[in-house]
C-alpha cells in the first residue's frame, strides 16, 4: 500500500477536472495537487460516449474554457474535438503530469483531528490499495454512472433475434449499414443518433414515450467567423461568448415567464422544418419549455432525415420486445435488427465513493448546497457542478475560480478548515439539478444533495447571478466557518450589477 500528500486532490479528469486543474495552476501556483481518474484517457463524457454523432448540445463558445478560447466556426463540435481541445487545454498549461490514471476512489474520510481527507483507492490494473491524503479535496466527477447507464427491464427482451446496444458501450465497429434501427427514447443521444445512422441505414425509428422540446441551430456560427475575420480574436471571442449568454439566458427566462408564448415560438420552427413530413403530435411535449432540458438539432439533421423517409418518430409506449422487434400497446410491432435503448443517464454523485466525516458517513440526500460549490457540513470539499440550463463548463470556471478564492484567503488568515453551516431552516423543494424534471432526475430523488430555500443555499441556474457572487462576492458571508468560528459577514461595500454584468458577458 503506497501513501502520498497533496495540498488538492481533484477526483476526475473530465471538463471539470481538467479546468479546475488550470484555475488551480493560474491562481493558487503554490499548491501541490494531484487529478485521480479512472479511465485511461482524460476527457470524461467526451472519452466515454463514442456512438454515431457524439457531439456537443451547447454551443462551444461557451462551452469552452474562459481561459481558453474555441476558436473554431463549429458552434456544435463533434466528440472528438471536444476530447481534443481539453487534451490540449491539459497539455498547454501541464496538466497531465499531475493526473493518475487507472486510479477508482472508493472512500473518503475527513479526519477532524489530523484535519485532512485520507482517499482509499485502488489501481484498477493491479488491484493495488493506494491511499492519499489532501488538505483539501474537490469532486469533478460530473453526474453519472459511467459504468453503465439506465435501462429498464423491458418484457420479451431475451426474445429478440437482433442486437441491443446501449448507446455508453458502444462496440467498436458496429454494422449497421442497410439495417433497421430502433432507438428508443427521445432526449440528446436519441436526437443525435437517429440522423446519424439514417444516412447509412435502411430505415431509423425513434420510438418515445412521449416528446422532448426540439430546437434546430446550425453547426456553424456565420457570425461569429465574421467576427473572428473582422476583430482582433480575443475580442471576436469576448463578443460572441457575450451574445452566446444573453441570448441563451433570454430564452431560459422567457421559458419560465411565458411558458405558453415560448412553446408556440418553438413548435413553430419545428412544424416549419417538418414540412408536413410528420405528424406535430410526435413533436409536442405536454410540460412546459425547460421543465426538462432542451435539444438542439444540428443543421436540422433530425428533421432532414424525416423529411426524406430515412428516419420516423412513434410515440407509444412498450408491450413487450418481440423475435423481429418491438411489439407497442397500441398494437403495431416495430421491425427492428438493432435496438438501441437511448433510455437516459444512472445518476450518481461523486463517481459512487463513499463519503465519511469524523467517523460519520455522509448522505448526500439530507445535505443542501452552499452556492452549488460546497455540501453544507462537509470540510474543505468543493463539488465542481455545472449548468443545465446553459454551458456546463460557464459554471466550472466560476465555480473553479471561488474555490481558488477560498483556498488562498485560507492561507491569507491562517485557516485549516473551512465548512458551510446553515444558520437556520434553510432546506427547501427541490435537488441540486435545479427546477429540472427529467426522468432520470427524478429516479435519483435518493441519491442528489438538495438546495436550499434562499441565499446561497438555493440553486439560481442564473450564469449572471453567480459571477456576482463566486467572482466578486465576499467568503466571508456569515455562513462559512473557518476553524470552528464563523466570522461576522463582511460589511464592506459590495461590487454593483454592472461589474459582474460586464465580467459574466465578456469574460475575466
């Protein structure tokens, strides 16, 4: 059994790990850390998923790390682009060195006495048990199982003659060349895969239970390389990364404010892209817009492949899968040579480990969040949790910023410990997701953290809003103790609007 000590142990080697890694390097040079990863590769999600299409739902202006422009025209990059610009963000500020790779945390335990984090982890290849320790311990392990995803139980399956393949193990070289797919679901993955295999199969049905909000967007931002040709790139970036903000924060709070003006504004574009190719009743969601989370179709590609009988959506539900396909309630059978149920995510919060305080484990399920960074009674840990609404990794920088904020006014005062305590009843309706309803959200109801009622106990999904508190914000807010006291919130004058308006739209 080997040991090692680190000022920061960062779990995981994702977008998250690898930007809260840079803003480590950036602002905090003094502190030691090490990236402990599972896989072999860095690139979380984007090493992870390669089935047809694999790309990006949000635009890679704002997807891209603040401290590291996307140059590219791409609006919606494909996987392996993505997992190639977080390579390369690793390789340009040397991150790689720091990452231990084939390394599964399976606990962590804060000692009060020795006030540091021991990790119990095991080296996957050998079955080797590594400890570290850290003074300070950050989860960038996103939100899902990765080592499988959800899949109901569906009746007959063992029947079916065809083949079944999640869309997280997808097999190297599949076939599916003048086949009939089914893919059942109809959020993101089903969105991407069903006009991705139509143009090489026979005939793809995207089988759903019932409608998600579609939204088409072109892969490239022909404003955007105008301004790149136009503007010195810094402020080509700085501009379009603004515009890419406003406009997705106006559509969100529009969604919200005026959920029956914003449906028929997007029912309308995807009736308009249809053609009268297809029934609008395949394509009309009964909840309001961003109850659950938009998809964007690439180029309209989903609804391109309708249009010329290469793709079809059913809505119904499962009877039983059949030798040749699926049998529906309704009656129908689908013919099917592969089936592939795109059926949603496993959540699961900081890659399964266990959590251990003092002796005492913790449950995330009776904890709230302190500002979507901290889990209140939890020390010296961060938790980098991106958006849902917008770019994940909008909230990665800032997220990853504050805790280097918090990490060097530690050192300035001469703290050990830090921990976010609730100063009251703070707890209220909801999880750390936000005001999402997905299924797979509601699936984990047991297993996410909740938020709070107000203050920095409750999740906004508002980018403006956080910078304002992260980035310019006080620590020192009355709800953080450093060893044991809680100082008196900071009093003095706190920054406007237009600082943090400015800094949330063109950058730091």
């Amino acid at each position: 059994m080997s040991k090692q000590h680190v000022d920061v142990l960062i779990i995981g080697a994702g977008v998250s790990g690898i930007g809260m890694a840079c803003h480590l390097k950036r602002e905090c040079p003094g502190k030691s850390f090490t990236i402990l990863e599972r896989r072999e590769s860095l690139g979380g999600t984007w090493d992870l998923f390669r089935y047809p299409g694999i790309r990006s739902d949000s635009d890679m202006y704002t997807f891209g790390y603040n401290f590291r422009p996307w140059t590219s025209g791409k609006v919606l990059a494909d996987g392996p682009s993505i997992k190639r610009y977080v390579s390369d963000t690793a390789a340009e500020n040397d991150i790689e060195k720091h990452i231990r790779y084939g390394v599964a945390v399976t606990r962590a335990q804060w000692s009060g006495t020795d006030k540091c984090w021991t990790l119990t982890a095991v080296e996957e290849a050998t079955g080797e048990i590594l400890t570290f320790t850290a003074s300070f311990m950050i989860g960038c392990t996103g939100y899902y199982n990765y080592d499988a995803g959800y899949k109901p139980d569906f009746p007959g399956e063992d029947s079916f003659k065809g083949q079944i393949v999640h869309p997280q193990h997808w097999p190297e070289h599949l076939d599916y060349a003048g086949k009939r797919v089914v893919v059942i679901g109809s959020g993101a993955t089903a969105i991407t895969l069903v006009p991705t295999m139509a143009e090489e199969a026979e005939h793809v049905t995207m089988l759903q239970r019932s409608p998600s909000y579609l939204m088409p967007l072109p892969s490239n931002d022909k404003l955007a390389m105008f301004f790149q040709r136009m503007l010195p790139a810094k402020s080509a970036y700085r501009l379009t990364r603004a515009r890419n903000v406003a406009v997705a924060r106006i559509l969100y709070n529009r969604s919200r404010k005026n959920p029956g003006i914003m449906r028929r504004l997007m029912l309308g574009l995807v009736r308009r892209q249809l053609d009268g190719k297809a029934d609008m009743s395949h394509f009309s969601p009964s909840y309001n817009p961003w109850d659950q989370r938009l998809c964007v179709v690439k180029d309209g590609d989903l609804f391109g492949a309708i249009r010329s009988g290469k793709a079809s959506v059913v809505t119904d539900h499962i009877e039983s899968f059949t030798e040749q396909g699926i049998r529906l309630k309704s009656g129908e059978e689908l013919a099917a040579d592969i089936i592939i149920p795109a059926t949603g995510l496993d959540i699961q919060m900081l890659g399964g480990m266990d959590l251990v305080v003092d002796g005492q484990p913790v449950v995330l399920r009776d904890k709230i969040i302190y500002k979507n960074v901290m889990v209140e009674g939890v020390p010296n840990a961060g938790m980098i949790f991106g958006y849902t609404n917008i770019s994940w990794t909008l909230k990665v920088d800032i997220a990853a910023e504050y805790l280097c904020r918090l990490l060097n006014y530690m050192d300035a005062h001469g703290n050990r410990v830090c921990v976010a305590r609730d100063t009251g009843d703070s707890r209220g309706e909801g999880t750390v997701m936000g005001g999402l309803d997905s299924g797979y959200i509601r699936r984990a109801d047991d297993r996410l953290p909740r938020q709070g009622s107000h203050g920095p106990w409750k999740v906004t999904q508002d980018y403006v809003a956080d910078v304002k508190t992260l980035r310019f914000g006080p620590i020192e807010d009355g709800y953080l103790e450093f060893d044991g006291i809680r100082p008196v919130e900071n009093t003095a004058p706190r920054s406007g609007l237009l600082r943090p308006l400015k800094s949330a739209l063109f950058g730091s």
